[in-house]
C-alpha cells in the first residue's frame, strides 16, 4: 500500500514537473513591464515613446500568444537604482510580471537583473551603454539588445585614428558609464597607434563646459573625445561650436549620440560629427515603413533604443509562441536559438553571455546641404559586421562563458 | 612657459576670464534671489523654473512668431515677470506672513509643475537656439579664444546687477520698498499702495530670472530641467553671500564663478562640490553669510 501511494505521489510530482518545464503560460497571461526614464535626461530616447514601441509590437503580434492575454506595465526608472528595485520586486512578486523591457541607465540596469536572476523572469535591456551588462554583470536573466559602449569605441574612436587624429583628449562623465566608455576608447586609440594626451573628468550633469572646452584646446591633441551622453554631449558640443575648436582644426568625436540629440543640437551645430549608432531610421524600405508607422504614433522619428524596443518584444512573443510557455529560461533559450531578421537586424543572434550581436554602422551627420528635412541626420558611412563590433566571448569575463 | 600649480599662466588667465563670466551669470540669478527673500522674505524656489522659462520662451517665440534676440531679451523677462506677479497676487500673498517653509514648499511645487507640463511638451534632448548672427565668432586673445557672446555676457550682466543694485539701494522707490516691506502699515497709511509694490517686486525679481534665461539660450541646452540643477548652486551663492544682501549676492555670484573655474582647472572631480564646500566653511564662521547683517 505504502509502496503503491509512493509510486503514486511520485508519478504525480513527475507529471507535474513535466508540465511546469513544457508548460503552458503562466496564469494564461504574459506580463510585461516597461521601467524607463519617463522624465528626465533619458527620457526622449527611450521615454514614453518606446512604450508605444512596444505596444506597436504587441498589436502587429496580434495581441494575444497562443490564446493567452498579453498585459503590460509601466514605471519610471526615475534613473534609481533602488527606486527601480522595489518597483520591479513589486512587478515580479506581485504583478507576476514575466519579462522586463526598457532598461535604461546602466546603473538601474545592473541593480535590476539582480531581482530578476533571483526570481527568474526574463529582462530584456534596450537603452543601456555599459558593456558590463553582459561582461562581468551578466546573468542568465537578462538579454542586452541594442549597442553598448564595446562596438561605440571600435566603430568611433578606430575610424578617427585611422583618418589621421593621432592624440586624443577626453572629456569624460564622472561616474560608471563614462568610466566604461574611457576604458573603452583608450584601449581602442592606443591598439590603433594613437594616444590620449590628456582628459578631465566633469561632474554629471555639467552644464557649462567652457573651462573644458578651453583646456581642451590648450592640450594641443587632434581630437577631442566626448566620453558622456544626453544633455552633457549636446552642451559640450554647443561650446566646442561656440569657442571654435573644429575651426581651428581639432576633431570633435562623441561617442555616444542619439538621434533625439543630434536633432536637438541641429545640423548647423552638429554637421560633420562621426558616431556609432546599431540603427538609423533611413537605411532600407523596412526601417522606413516601421519609422513612418512610429512617427504617425509618436510626431518624433524613433532612436535606435525605440527600433530595439519593438524588435526585441516581436522576437519575444514570437519565441513565448514558439516555445509554447513564457518560463524564463525556457523562453530565452528559444530566442537564442533563433537568428533575428527583421527591420533592425539583419542575423542577428543572442550569444550565451546575453549579448545580442548584430551589424553596426558608422555614421556621419550630414551638412545643412545635404539634409533634406529635419530628421534627415544620417549619411552611413560603414557597416561594421556583428563579430568585429562586439567584445569577443574569448575576452569575456561572464561566468555564463566558458573558455 | 610660465607655470602656476603645472597650470600655464596662459590657461589659467583663460580660466579666471571664464570663471568671471559664469560668475556673472550666477550673480544675475542670485540677485533675483536676494531681492525676493531680502524684501518680501519669501524663500523663492521657482527661481530655476523662471530662468528656464525665460529661455524657453526666447526659442518658442523665434520658433513659432519669429521673435528675435533683442525682442526677446525684453519680451520675455516681461511675460515671466506678470506671470511672476500672477503668483504672487493668487497664491503667495494667501501665505504672508507664515513661516518661510511655507513659501518655500509653494514655489518648490509651482517649479515642479511648471518643469514636468514642459517636458510633457517639449521633451528632455533640449530646443535648439541659433546664436545671432552678429554675435557670431570671437576674439583671439593672446591666452584664449573669446566668443564675442561671452563678452557681451559679461557687460550686459554687470550693467544689470549695478543698476538693480542702485535702483533699491539709492533711489526713492527703492526706499519706498524698502520701507513697505519694513512697516507694511505704516507705509499704507502715507498712501503707498504696498501689496501692489510687494507683486511687482516678486515680478520684477523673477524677472532677472527670465533674462539670465534669455542670455543662457544661445549658449547652453535649453531644456525643461536647466533650471534645476543651476537653482540649488544659486541659492549657495545666495546663502555664501548673506540672505537678502542685495550687493552681497552679486560679488559672492562673480567670486564663486571664479572659484568654480578654477576647481574645474585644477580638480575638475570637485567642481559642482566646491562652492557648496565654501558655504559649509562660510556658515561655519559666519552664520550670517558674508555681507550679511549680524542677526
């Protein structure tokens, strides 16, 4: 009897383990949530706008997976770490989220992988720059999708040392994003012969950079390097416009540059600028007929942080559909096994350390005469393929990687 | 090469002309400052907001009715100033005479307002502003490149602050002012119409704001969220300087530009801590600030 009642019970358990691992949806409802700064320095190139991306991306899925609801919740990160932890423990231990989508400063990013390695959902990281994300801060949670400061370095800093801008100055924003960019460019300037005469590192946010600017000059160096992002970037190139560094014959590099700032600081400011970007809106019919379709949504063109938005959740409602269950690992497991084709990537593939690797492009902002209208910003210059633009697995330092 | 700390001279010279400019900026909005909390004692925390609205206005009046520069440089100080008055006359007037919290926690809410339906509007990556043509290019100077802008910056700043200054401090209705706000009652009872002077000075307070905002436009990243960061440096100069003290707000706005400048030369890591380090040392010798009267 004993022996029949435990047969029992573990035939019970198996099955049910059986359907947990294979397993239908959980609650017959995929969750997301979106966590993104909604209102401050981040806003515009992720912001309210990549809610609608996302939303755009549910709506062309169909708006329900395998018969099952799709929900979605938003919160601003307010660029928090510990703000963004809490809500997203709220998300997973109450709202049942299953997958995370937006993720913009690094630092919240890192902080909120955490939560979701320890509960096991899944988080999909659109905005943020740290390559540490899928480096030394990788989990077997998370995906990174769009750029990171890795591919930023090789595609700007090499192109500028190759053109004949030998010595660099940085101008780097204190604190982890800009510290990971700096490490970045410098070990890419020096591979490629050049070298870095000289950097300061400002105070984030800074807004007036004339003290820099004029030390900048006074150094001497070809090229003068921008290490920060957002408000910081676009005020440092106003100066740089103001005091006339490229007059007087010094290289501007940003980079990292979003096409909301480019379009913030105008092609009169900006022409000429040289930048890494994993997409640009008007590259081929595809982007063109997505971008129409956001800016019909939005009024704005969308960022390259948007165009990931979409083409990430697509490519993980298509795997939930596929894998026929919205489990964490399960679910990741598909979207690796699956090259991604769409209107922002051309085979692109997640890697095991979470790294999504695609091709990048170099681009250049077109002059006052070339530009045709107000967001006709970009002129591709090169199209830097997936495995010379991200860190190699042999260089990689996450534990997911085994060399 | 003549060398100060392994600074050139020359870089350095550059350094202190740039300090000097900033300073004037921050002596233009402490001065607003000092005004409003010296006269009508009211903790003004709208100030960053109405600076930004001034520069915010001076792009969306080019934008949208073509409004120049100089037009703008009188039409938006004025359109911030009534809506100044507008603030004072439906909102703050209801809490005179409270405690200061309470006209700070006002202006902190109408700033946060006023911040967050802008960036509903108009976003966060910054308005783009053309510099004038005339203001276009600069001076090479032996140490440095000077932008003409920054030069008429320095000028135009100076002459505002001196004449503010002399407007309260040496003439009748300075005096006036000053004594309304002194002995309401009395002042009323020798026919000045004292509420109508206590609008009009908040007016005319946040009004600086709005041209320090108009001057910034060309210059900087107009956004929704610059008055922010400059409001709290502003109120440190404003402290460094002594609450209220008209003419101490404007020397401690130049010298702290100064210092700042420097920091950013020579440890650019301390730069947005120095001043409010100064203010520290300052309040710990002299509660009262440095022009301050003895309380």
């Amino acid at each position: 009897m004993t022996m029949t009642k435990k047969l029992l019970t573990s035939a019970v358990a198996s099955a049910l383990m059986v359907s947990g691992a294979q397993a239908a949806i959980s609650d017959n409802t995929v969750k997301i949530g979106y966590l993104a700064d909604m209102s401050g320095t981040y806003r515009d190139l992720a912001g309210p706008n990549g809610l609608k991306a996302l939303q755009m991306a549910i709506k062309d899925f169909g708006g329900t997976v395998n018969g099952a609801k799709i929900e979605v919740l938003s919160a601003d990160d307010r660029n928090n770490p510990d703000a963004s932890s809490s809500t997203v423990r709220r998300w997973v231990e109450n709202d049942k989220v299953d997958m995370v989508a937006g993720l913009v400063a690094s630092s919240v990013t890192i902080a909120v992988s955490k939560i979701l390695e320890e509960n096991d959902r899944l988080g999909i990281v659109s905005g943020s720059a740290a390559s540490s994300i899928t480096n030394e801060h990788c989990t077997p949670n998370h995906i990174h999708y769009v750029y990171d400061t890795y591919p930023l370095a090789n595609g700007t800093a090499s192109a500028v040392v190759k053109e004949g801008g030998k010595s660099w100055y940085l101008m780097t924003a204190d604190y982890a994003f800009g510290h990971a960019l700096e490490a970045d460019v410098t070990r890419v300037v020096e591979a490629n012969g050049g070298e870095i005469v000289g950097s300061v590192r400002h105070p984030f946010p800074t807004q007036d950079f004339s003290s820099f600017v004029l030390q900048a000059q006074a150094s001497g160096a070809d090229v003068v390097g921008l290490a920060n992002a957002g408000s910081d970037t676009t005020n440092a190139i106003t100066t740089a416009s103001e005091f006339g560094v490229t007059q007087a014959g010094q290289t501007l590099a940003a980079l990292l540059l979003f096409l909301t700032d480019v379009h913030a600081l105008g092609v009169d400011t900006a022409q000429g600028i040289q930048l890494t970007t994993g997409w640009y809106w008007d590259m081929n019919d595809a982007t063109r007929e997505w971008s129409d379709r956001f800016m019909k949504e939005t009024g704005v063109r969308p960022t390259m942080v948007h165009a990931g938005i979409y083409s990430s959740t697509l490519h993980y409602l298509n795997a939930v559909a596929a894998a026929g269950s919205d489990d964490a690992q399960t679910v990741r497991k598909q979207m690796m096994d699956t090259p991604i084709n769409d209107m922002f990537a051309t085979n692109g593939r997640i890697r095991e350390d979470g790294r999504m690797v695609h091709d990048m492009y170099l681009a250049e902002v077109k002059t006052p005469a070339e530009s045709k209208n107000e967001w006709d910003l970009y002129k591709i210059l090169r199209t830097i393929p997936a495995d010379e633009a991200y860190r190699p697995l042999s260089e990689s330092k996450c534990k997911l990687v085994t060399n | 090469m003549t060398m100060i700390f392994g600074v050139p001279l020359a870089v350095l010279s550059g350094q202190l002309l740039i300090g000097f400019i900033n300073g004037a900026f921050y002596a233009l909005l402490s001065l607003g400052l000092a005004i409003i909390f010296g006269l009508l004692k009211i903790i003004n925390f709208a100030h960053g907001a109405m600076y930004m609205l001034g520069a915010l206005l001076t792009v969306v009046m080019f934008n949208t009715l073509g409004v120049n520069y100089w037009v703008a440089l009188f039409m938006a100080p004025l359109l911030v100033g009534v809506f100044g008055v507008l603030i004072e006359y439906f909102l703050l007037r209801r809490i005179a005479g409270q405690d200061h919290i309470y006209s700070l926690l006002l202006t902190f809410g109408v700033a946060l307002i006023i911040q967050g339906v802008l960036t509903n509007i108009y976003g966060v990556s910054g308005l783009r502003y053309a510099m004038p043509d005339m203001f276009k290019g600069g001076i090479k100077l032996d140490f440095m490149f000077l932008p003409y802008y920054r030069a008429w910056v320095i000028v135009v700043a100076l002459l505002v602050c001196f004449g503010t200054w002399f407007m309260i401090e040496k003439t009748k209705l300075g005096a006036y002012l000053r004594a309304g706000t002194e002995d309401s009652q009395l002042m009323q009872g020798f026919g000045i119409n004292v509420p109508l002077l206590v609008s009009l000075t908040y007016g005319f307070g946040v009004a600086l704001a709005a041209f320090a905002g108009v001057l910034a436009a060309p210059i900087y990243s107009v956004t929704p969220g610059m008055g922010a960061n400059t409001l709290i440096v502003v109120f440190a100069v404003v402290v460094i300087g002594g609450m209220g003290s008209i003419g101490g707000a404007i020397i401690t706005g130049i010298m702290m530009g100064v210092i700042e400048g420097l920091t950013k030369t020579f440890y650019p890591p301390a730069s947005s801590a120095v001043i409010f380090l100064v203010m520290v040392v300052v309040l710990m010798f002299r509660p009262s600030g440095l022009f301050g009267k003895e309380a």
